[in-house]
C-alpha cells in the first residue's frame, strides 16, 4: 500500500512540476518599487529577454539555461526514469540526474541573488510575486520527485 502511495504521489509531482514552472516562467517573480513612483514586475522570461535585448547575450544565455531549460530538462530525466523509456541505456537517466539536479537548483540562487542586489541597493524595493512561488514549487515537486523515483529504484532492486 506505501508503494502506490508513493506512486501517486510521484505522478502528482511530475504532473504539477512542470505545470507550476511554466507558471512560474511567465508570471512576474519580483516587483521592484524605485522611489515609490516607478514599479516595475518582470517575469523570468521577460529578464532574459531584456538581457538579450541589452546586449548581455552570454547572460541571457546562461540564465536561461540554468533558470528555465534545465530545470525543465530535469522532470523530463525523472519522468523517462520512471516510465524507463529506451530513450537511454538502463540508468543511464540515474546517472544523469544528480548532475541536473545541482545546476537546475541554481535557478533558485540566481533569483536569490537578484532579490539581495535590488534589496541591498538601496535604491529599489524588491517584493516576492506569484511567480516566485510558482518556481520554488516546480523545484520542491522535482526534488520531490527525484527523491521517490530513487526510493523507488532502491525497493525494486
């Protein structure tokens, strides 16, 4: 009975993951308030973007690798782990994930990282938005996730 616990358990993460950084992607993460006049709330993908468009290209690269591809290059690893789709010799994907789980979990720093610079700057007041909840969800239900497919692994084993 604990094992189809914990199944169901699983598929509601990998159901809700990458449901919640979709969200979490597109809705605005931190609102910045400069002087008490101007305010400002970008999303993840609008802070990419306007690297982008400011000419920091590798910045934009970079966030965008770390912020939004591999996280999502990681539910996609636990899910193949899972259901052992033959995309990949058998544990191959168990070999894979600690790896992805190390650089995805600095998406959270990067976002850690911005909140202080606006906050210790002096300048801007920086609050929490939806969107920052969204992916902190998405990273606690991959984390989760990954940690019941390896309890799983371990009880069939």
């Amino acid at each position: 009975m604990e094992k189809i616990g914990l199944r169901l358990v699983l598929i509601a993460c990998l159901v809700l993951a990458p449901f919640c950084l979709a969200l979490g992607v597109t809705l605005p993460l931190i609102r910045f308030e400069t002087l008490y006049v101007f305010d400002s709330a970008p999303s993840l993908v609008d802070i990419v973007s306007s690297l982008a468009l400011d000419g920091d290209f590798a910045l934009a690269v970079i966030v965008a690798l770390v912020s939004i591809l591999f996280p999502l290059v990681k539910i996609f690893v636990i899910a193949a782990e899972v259901t052992d789709l033959p995309l990949a010799p058998k544990g191959r994907f168990a070999r894979t994930l600690p790896q992805l789980a190390r650089w995805s979990l600095m998406d959270v720093l990067i976002v850690a990282v911005v909140i202080v610079a606006a906050k210790t700057g002096g300048i801007a007041t920086a609050l929490s938005q939806p969107g920052l909840w969204f992916y902190l969800a998405s990273a606690s239900l991959a984390l989760i996730a990954h940690m019941i497919c390896g309890r799983l692994r371990r009880e069939t084993e």
